[in-house]
C-alpha cells in the first residue's frame, strides 16, 4: 500500500524545521484491537498475542525520488547547504542505495524527501538540475522491522488506552520488568512479544501482579513472553550481583541512590550495618569501592542465599558478614557480636615485582612481616535501613542500643566511644505528605514517635532529608540521614539523670 504523499510530505519538511532525522510512523490502514474490560476478559479475549497478519499490517511503500550519484560525491553533496534539506532525513533509514542499473557500483542513489520534482527545495532543485543528476523513481519498503516497540503498541492499541501508552519497563539482567495498569492487562500477552521481539538483549517479559509478599518483599510475577528465566547476572557500579529475581526485591531505579550514599557518607575501614540488605546492593558496593567493612542481614534466606554468593563472586569475603534475621534483632544483638569479634584494618598492599628486574638470581630480601592493625574496630559508623513501608518503625532498635555494652565492658566501652564518631542511621521511607515542609513534618513526627526522642535538623547532628524518588501521585520516597544521639543510644542512662 502506498504512503499518503501529503502526510510525508509533512514529516520531513517537520523533520527539516527542527534539523533533526524523524521517523515514519505506521500506516494509517492498521486495525486497531478492540477495547476490553479487563474485569470480563477470559478465555480468547485474554489471550491476545503476536501473529503474521498483525506484522503484515505494518508492509508500506513510500513513494520517493532519487537522484543517480557518483559515489564520492555522496559526502559533498549531503553536506551542501543548496541540497542538504533535500535529502532524506529520516531516522533508521539510509539515504543512500545501490543503484540496480549501475553494474559496477561506481554510481548510487541518494534517496530525496519527495517523490515530486516540484515539491523540492527550489535551491536543491536548482543545483540538481545545473549539476545534471538523474532523477529516478524509488520504493522505499518499510515493515514490521522498521517500527519501534512503542510506535507498534501505540498503533494497535484501542483509541481509549492511547493516554499512556506502556511501552516503558524496568530492566533487571535480561528481565523486562513491567507494572501495568488493569486496563492493559487483556493486551499483556501482545505487549510482552512485541518487547520480546524488539529488544535483544531480554529474553523474559513479566508483569508485577498487585500479590506483594509482605514478609520478604518480593511481589508475585505473570509471565508475558519469553523463557522463565528469572536467575539475572547484572552490573551495577563495577560490582556483580546474581539471585532469582522472583524469590528477592531488588529495584534497579536505585542504584543512584545506592552509590550517592556510598560514596558521600562512607568512608575506608568504617562499619556499615546494612539491616535490609536484600542481595547487597548497598552492602557489596560499600565494601569493594569504599573498602568498609560490612554487616549485612536480611529477613528472607533467598536474599541471604544470593547474597552469600555475592560476596563470593566480588571477591570480599573478609570484609563482608551476612547474616539472616529480623532487622531490629540483628542490630541489636550485632552490636555485641561485633565487640566481641571486631574488624580489623587489612594490611596495606605489598609493593609488586619490576617486570625489569634482572632474572640473575640474587640472595631474597628479608621481607618484615605485615600484620593487620592491632587496633579492633568494634563499633558501627553507619546503619542503612531500606524498608521504606517499615523501616521508620524499626527505629526503636536504637533505643538503649548500647546498654549492653556499657553493663559488660563498663569502663573499656566507655573509652571506645569517646574516641570514636556516634553512629550514622540513613533510614528510607514513604510519605503521602506534598514535598517540602509538610513531608520533613511528616516523617519526623514518625521518626520521633518510634526512636522516642525529638528528631529534626535543630535536635540531631548530620541531619538530612534527601529526595530519592516520586513512587506514586500522592507516594514520595526519602533518605532520613542523622547521628544517633548519646541519649538514644544510652537512654536508660540519660533517662535517669533526669
């Protein structure tokens, strides 16, 4: 079927006003799917999917003129201001062809934006016309592999469902992540293959289903094409992490938060306390690109499971210690295994060989034996909490948090901590709350409820309230950042003096 000359005509000379390459869109003679009620759609209705006939609908042929060319012209004459705006421009396609009359290739055909002479930029037509070019006719033949995924879903989808169009996904390894909205879901099947099929790199495209476990925090999954596959291998910040994709949580869309804390916070040879660590995003990063040394614990012994063997793939076994366990347990009693079995600083690295070293034997050097530093680190620099449903609620695990330290090693305890910084907590949260003054008010109220003691930047050194990301409309995720104080931390203590 030809292309509708006006309508290209239009696209390209949009295309020359802007000085960008555009696209075709497809053909205007494609049905559209009908609109389905997602709260009836069953049997076929629910299974609509990727066939020939729909590609088949995508077969176009757009009418165009070329112009026969030497072919060390081409550069020239695309480069030209008299003809350049006369040249196709559009994206994903070449404007340059073999030419089928020229036996020994020496001549091409550069392809033009109309397929009338007089539809051409006077100047362009002119230097043509005076250069003696041949002006040919040509098809350009476009199908179902030309589109883009989100030009073909926009295409077949119902007139009704065009006002947000899913053709955006998370990508977790080769897992296409989608959260789609109910009216889409009878089209979830069509959408899924035609992801499929246009992007190489994922063999699996699922749906997050409305099912959330709400102890491990993973959320269940509908398969919408592709393997179930769902063990990922991926890269984030230099580190490697593997794990089953439906048995933990991990969201790629905050790996720039992961490597904001990391990086402005931490510091080599501090401790981190990651008590939510899922597979070590936070945990993994910390300790191979800031050298801390790390206690990571989780809830849900898949996440545990991988990320054991995520310490093991990025080589840290000595600087990170997984537990498993409930978050406000683990930090709690992790205070007093790490007293009791503290950290100490790795030795510095021995100097290597010179590849220029004579290889005449020669008497070995007495090397002095490096041991590690003789001073333990015992206590935490910085608790990491990423439970954003909960995690403001788990801040009564600071409550007195080091009572038990001060009973059991009194005076030694006591000398610890006055040398050493009070620990860090960067809690992540939710609130319903408008950003600005009433989402502070919101999540310190809470904050303050559940630690029992007033937290806001007046009352708490090192406080910050940082932006991560908008969840929903009326859903907004922070970073609560803030020392501890001597008073939470020692309440009994404090409390008493009063």
């Amino acid at each position: 079927m030809n292309y509708h000359l006006t309508k290209l005509q239009q696209i390209i000379t949009s295309s020359i006003k802007m000085s960008t390459p555009t696209r075709f869109p497809p053909p205007n003679h494609i049905k559209r799917l009908p609109l389905i009620n997602p709260d009836q759609s069953t049997g076929s209705l629910n299974q609509i999917t990727l066939t020939d006939e729909i590609k088949n609908q995508f077969r176009i042929k757009v009418p165009l003129l070329a112009i026969k060319i030497k072919a060390e012209e081409i550069s020239n004459l695309k480069s030209n201001p008299l003809t350049k705006s006369a040249i196709l421009a559009a994206k994903g396609l070449a404007s340059v062809r073999l030419d089928p009359l020229s036996s020994d290739q020496s001549h091409k055909l550069l392809l033009l934006n109309s397929s009338e002479t007089e539809n051409l930029p006077p100047t362009a037509l002119a230097h043509f016309n005076q250069s003696g070019f041949e002006f040919r006719k040509f098809e350009l033949d476009l199908d179902w592999s030309y589109y883009q995924a989100e030009e073909i879903i926009e295409r077949l989808l119902p007139e009704e469902l065009l006002s947000e169009v899913p053709s955006s996904f998370t990508m977790i390894g080769h897992i296409a992540h989608f959260n789609l909205r109910k009216e889409y879901i009878p089209y979830r099947y069509l959408i899924g293959e035609i992801i499929l099929e246009k992007n190489i790199p994922i063999r699996t495209v699922v749906n997050k289903l409305d099912t959330i476990n709400s102890q491990f925090r993973f959320f269940q999954m509908d398969l919408m094409a592709g393997e179930p596959d769902y063990q990922v291998s991926l890269s984030q910040a230099g580190c490697r992490f593997e794990f089953d994709f439906s048995k933990v949580y991990y969201n790629p869309r905050l790996s720039t938060e992961h490597s904001k804390l990391v990086t402005t916070y931490l510091k080599p040879h501090q401790i981190l306390f990651d008590a939510f660590a899922g597979v070590g995003p936070f945990a993994i990063q910390a300790a191979r690109n800031q050298s801390c040394f790390v206690i990571a614990s989780d809830l849900n012994p898949s996440a545990v499971e991988a990320l054991n063997q995520n310490v093991k793939i990025n080589r840290l076994n000595d600087l990170v210690r997984v537990g498993l366990g409930d978050a406000r347990d683990r930090i709690r009693n992790g205070v007093i295994d790490l007293w009791n079995n503290p950290f100490f600083d790795p030795p510095p690295p021995q100097p290597k060989l010179s590849r220029r070293q004579p290889t005449v034997p020669t008497p070995a050097p007495v090397v002095p034996k490096i041991e590690t530093s003789k001073e333990p680190r015992r206590l935490v620099s910085h608790f990491v909490m990423n439970l954003p449903e909960l995690t403001l609620t788990f801040l009564d695990a600071y409550v007195d948090l080091y009572k038990p330290l001060l009973e059991r090693f009194g005076n030694e305890f006591e000398e610890e901590i006055s040398k050493s910084s009070l620990p860090m907590v960067h809690a992540y949260c939710f609130t319903k709350s408008e950003e600005g003054i009433e989402a502070e008010k919101d999540i310190c109220q809470r904050a303050s409820e559940s630690i029992r003691f007033e937290i806001n930047s007046n009352s708490v050194k090192q406080f910050e309230l940082s932006f991560v990301r908008k969840v929903a409309p009326h859903k907004t995720m922070y970073r609560l950042s803030f020392e501890l104080p001597i008073s939470v931390v020692l309440f009994s203590k404090y409390q008493n003096r009063n």
